[in-house]
C-alpha cells in the first residue's frame, strides 16, 4: 500500500468578518449619534481587522504515509515513524486534546484536536497501517 492520506483544516475567517461587522456597526452608531468624537474607535478596529486578515494563518492538519505519521504537517511538522507507535488512545484530558499517541516504550504524547480528521476516519486511515485506536466511544 503506497497510498499518502492528509488531512488538511483551513484557517476559519469568522474572526475577520465578525470584526468587519463590529466595524460597520460602529460606523453607524457614530453615524446615526453624531458622534464624531469615536471616529477613532472606528479606525482602530478597522486597522485590526486588517491587521488579522493579513496575519499568516497556516492550515493544520496530519499527513499518514507508509512510515511516518506527521503531527501539524503544514506548520510546524513533527514527524513519528509508524513503527515507534503502539496504539492511539481517544481521552478528555483537556480542551486542546482528544487524541493519544502511545509509544511503545509507555511514553505518550497528546495531539491538537485541531489537527486530527473525525474519530471515524482516523481508526479506518490507521487500522489499514496496523495501528489500534483505544478508548472509543462510537454511537
């Protein structure tokens, strides 16, 4: 089996247009209050906004190739070789991990849920590679 499988998250751009929003509203109530003295509320988030819209915002995601599984492959990679992994393990250790990864030494290291494909998706991806996932609950 030769086959690569990447999962891939775009950035989500609500931040920029609930703050584009936040401008306009802005914009109308000094508008609508005559209140010209907040002109530079107004102008200050609209800088922030555009500040964010051009802050470089990679995408996140994993990459799963006959060797190595590859953590945050598009931003900053971390590569674990397949055969180092014992099996993945499904936890609710905090808000910012849902996934495992035990070693085969007992170590683990916990993955950004940010990165990881839907629970489903990842047991089929893995289980053609050999690799168990753990403590799933599936409806």
């Amino acid at each position: 089996m030769n086959e690569v499988y990447e999962f891939r998250r775009t950035t989500n751009r609500g931040v920029v247009w609930l703050s584009a929003s936040a401008v306009v509203m802005l914009m109308l109530a000094v508008i609508v209050a005559d209140a010209d003295q907040l002109m530079w509320l107004v102008w200050a988030m609209g800088a922030v906004t555009l500040g964010w819209m051009f802050l470089p915002q990679p995408a996140s995601g994993i990459r799963i190739d006959e060797e190595f599984l590859v953590l945050s492959a598009w931003r900053n990679p971390h590569r674990i070789p397949l055969r180092e992994i014992a099996f993945l393990r499904a936890t609710e250790a905090s808000a910012e991990t849902d996934i495992a990864i035990v070693y085969k030494d007992g170590s683990e290291i916990g993955t950004f849920t940010g990165d990881m494909p839907d629970i489903q998706t990842l047991i089929e991806v893995l289980a053609l590679r050999g690799i168990a996932v753990r403590d799933v609950d599936l409806p």
